[in-house]
C-alpha cells in the first residue's frame, strides 16, 4: 500500500449504522483509503473494536471517563491511536489539515458543529446527517461555496437523485442549474415506514418497537422513528432544497413500499431517470466515496427478476401531518427548519422513552413551531440559541402532558 495513494477519512458518527456501513466499504479498499479519525458517542466497546481494526490516528468518545477507558485499552493491546474528547475534538478532528474527506454520520443536531467545521476547513462531505443540513442550510450552503468543499450526498434519495443529474460542470458544484438542465421536478421516493397503510386511529397505540421495525431498512432508532411518522421525508425534502437549490413545490414524494427506485429525476422532455438497487446503504456510500468513480460496495447486485412489482403512491398527509409541518418550515425559511428538528428530535426522544403516543409527535412539533418566532438563521450561535429554546419549550410540553 502507498500511502500517498490513500485517501485520509474521518468518520464522525463511525458506530452508528451508517458508521459501520462506511467502515464496511473502506475496509475493501485498502489501497484507495486511510482512517484518519473515528468518531462515538457512548459506545466505547465498538469503538475499541473499530480502532484495533483501522488504527486511526485518532479516536474521539464524548466524555472523559470513557476516553481514559479507551486510551488504556488501546495501549494495552500496542495500538498508537490518540484518544480525544469532547465537542470540541470532533470539531478539530474533522478539520485537520491533513483529511481528505469527512463522513458526516453522526445522529441529529449534535452533528451540526462538526459538520459545519469539516465544510468550512474545504474537505470533501459525505453528508449523512441531514439534520446539519435542515437547521443550517444557507450557513452550510454559503460554507461550501467559499471554502470549496465539496458535498456529496450520502442519504439514499439524494444520493440516487445526483446519480440522475447531468455531472456537475465547475470543480465544486454539486450540480449544474437544474431548470437549465431541463428538469421539471425530483420525485423523492419513500417506502412509508411500518404503518404505510394504516390510519389516523390505527396508529394511536403503537410502541417504539413497532416504530423502530423498519421493513426494507436498517438503520439508528431516531430515523427510524423518523420514518415511521414521515418525518425522515419531511427533513429530507428540506434536505434536497438546499443541495439541489429548489423550493418545497420542486419535490413531489412518492410512496414506494418495495425501496428499489431510490428516487427520481423528471425532464423537461417527458423523461423520468431513476436509480434502481437493493435497500443497502454502502450502495450510496461507496458511490459518494469513489464519485466520479465506481468501486465495490459489498451490496449484491439487483435480481430485477426477483422484483414482481413496483407500486407508487401519493403520501396520506392526513395520517402522516409531518410531511407538511416540514414543507411549512422550509418556506416559513429563517429559524422554522431549526424549531421543528428541535422538537421533532425531542418528542422522538419522549416517544421512544415511553413518554407521549406516537400520534403526540406532530402535535407536538406543531406546538412549539406555533410558540416560537421565526428569526433570521444567519449564525450559528442564532441557530443553537433557537435550538435550546425549541428544545426546552417541547420539553415543558411534555412534562404537561405526562401530568394531565
Ligand atoms: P445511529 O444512531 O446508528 O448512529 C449515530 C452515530 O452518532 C453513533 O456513532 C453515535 O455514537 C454518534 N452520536 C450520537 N449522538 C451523538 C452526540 N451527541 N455526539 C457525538 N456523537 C453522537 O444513526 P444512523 O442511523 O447511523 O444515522 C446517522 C445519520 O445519518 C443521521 O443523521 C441519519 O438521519 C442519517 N441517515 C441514516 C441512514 C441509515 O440508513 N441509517 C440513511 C440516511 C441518512
Ligand atoms: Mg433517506
């Protein structure tokens, strides 16, 4: 192996499904790819794991217990990976000088500020965490274009939805001008979740295993929630609004329980391009990895003779009002996009913990975005400001809700 040759990775969120999945793909191709950093929350055993497997230079653990813990195990087996901690060390680590690319797949809100150091510094961007992007579109978007980082999209729909755009012309585009290019809309396929189906008063009593039961997908417990209420589709359509640069009515979803199409991209001409493969996110990974090359993802490939048939269906908003609390914050624009994956994040939480009905959810994100003001979201310290508001404010909710 030349190291000269390798590109240096940093995962942030590398315990995560996604995490795993992108390790999976690097593990592949020794000769293409170096660890530079690994990145988790809590999970310090599978970060140990991962570490004796891809001796980073660096591991970060949120807390200091943990780092000790880790740092001591890693010496004890002779491995030379520095152990860091804190926010701070995930911001450093994913804008060193000396990475090539950042996989962007840690869970919700708290992968903001990484993220955002990792555009700033110019690295490539392998966005999974679509939450960065839904509370700090035009700061991330504003990011990239001056500092020259690259962001290619790693969520399955975005990820299809670029691999049916016409290549990007200048060095840093994501995409060319997508009226100029002759589309007339995306259309963002979903598979519904575990209740596609089912009704408003059908879904009043279902647990947090029911909603963590993804039938095509495995993924992390929030999105998987997520996908549940539709509320991954909502967050993604704001998602494709600011990497494609469109307005909420560009975006038509689609309901497609078998997740094979992984979304598609309309012309001008009648044409409609799609992305086909099985529900494997290292499918994704690998194409944004080795873009605009193709490698080997692990993924078999597609039996189409396998596949009987494809529905598509529009999305029952009335069962799943998320889509449209979405939709209401992306044009509501300003600080709307940052209250409602606050709230949606807390009121995930209180679901999972037993805590408020999954029908609760909306209602509750409904609530807060009603409560607070929209204000310009043009800094970061306006967007965490806005994002504690939201949070404590859903949590006061909640804790009223408990005691009625
Ligand atoms: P996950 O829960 O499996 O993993 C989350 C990772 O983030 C873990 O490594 C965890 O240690 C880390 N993390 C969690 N909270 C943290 C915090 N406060 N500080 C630092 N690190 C923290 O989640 P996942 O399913 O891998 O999803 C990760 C991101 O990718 C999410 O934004 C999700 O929306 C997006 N995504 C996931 C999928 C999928 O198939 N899983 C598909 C598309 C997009
Ligand atoms: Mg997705």
């Amino acid at each position: 192996v030349n190291p000269s040759m390798q590109k240096r990775i940093v995962v942030l969120g590398a315990t995560g499904s996604i995490g795993t999945s992108t390790l999976d793909v690097i593990a592949r191709h020794p000769e293409r790819y170096r660890v530079a950093a690994l990145t988790a929350h809590v999970s310090r055993d599978k970060l140990l794991a991962q570490c004796l497997q891809h001796h980073p230079d660096t591991a970060v653990i949120a807390h200091e217990h943990d780092a000790r813990w880790l740092s001591a195990a890693l010496q004890d087996a002779g491995c030379e990976t520095q152990v860091l901690y804190g926010e701070q060390a995930l911001c450093d680590v994913a804008s060193a000088a000396d990475v090539d690319v950042v996989v962007a797949a840690i869970m919700g809100g708290a992968g903001l500020a990484p993220t955002l150091a990792a555009v700033r510094a110019g690295h490539q961007i392998l966005l999974a965490n679509k939450e960065s992007l839904v509370m700090a579109g035009p700061l991330f978007t504003d990011a990239a274009r001056q500092s020259g980082a690259r962001v290619l999209p790693v969520d399955s729909e975005h990820n299809a939805i670029f691999q049916c755009l016409p290549a990007p012309s200048s060095s840093t585009a994501l995409h060319t001008d997508l009226a100029q290019a002759g589309v007339i809309r995306l259309l963002l396929t979903a598979s519904g979740g575990p209740f596609r189906g089912w009704s408003r008063d059908q879904l009043h009593d279902v647990t947090p295993e029911q909603a963590c039961a993804h039938p095509n997908w495995s993924m992390g417990r929030k999105i998987s929630v997520d996908s549940a209420t539709m509320m991954n589709k909502g967050l993604e359509i704001i998602e494709a609004c600011w990497l494609f640069d469109l307005t909420p009515d560009d975006i038509h979803v689609v309901v497609h329980p078998q997740s094979i199409v992984h979304s598609m991209v309309a012309y001008r001409d009648g044409s409609v391009l799609a992305q086909l493969g099985n529900p494997d996110m290292r499918t994704p990974i690998a194409h944004a990895l080795a873009w605009p090359e193709r490698i080997d993802s692990g993924v078999a490939p597609l039996d189409v003779f396998s596949m009987a048939q494809f529905e598509f269906r529009p999305p029952d908003e009335e069962a799943f009002p998320c889509l449209g609390l979405a939709r209401r914050a992306m044009n509501a624009g300003g600080t709307a996009p940052v209250v409602l994956n606050a709230a949606n994040e807390v009121a995930v939480d209180a679901f999972l913990n037993g805590q408020i009905r999954f029908t609760a959810i909306p209602k509750l994100i409904d609530e807060v975005m009603a409560a607070l003001p929209v204000v310009a979201a043009d800094t970061l310290e306006t967007i965490f400001a806005q994002d504690a508001l939201a949070r404590d404010y859903a949590a006061k909710i909640v804790a009223r809700w408990c005691d009625e």
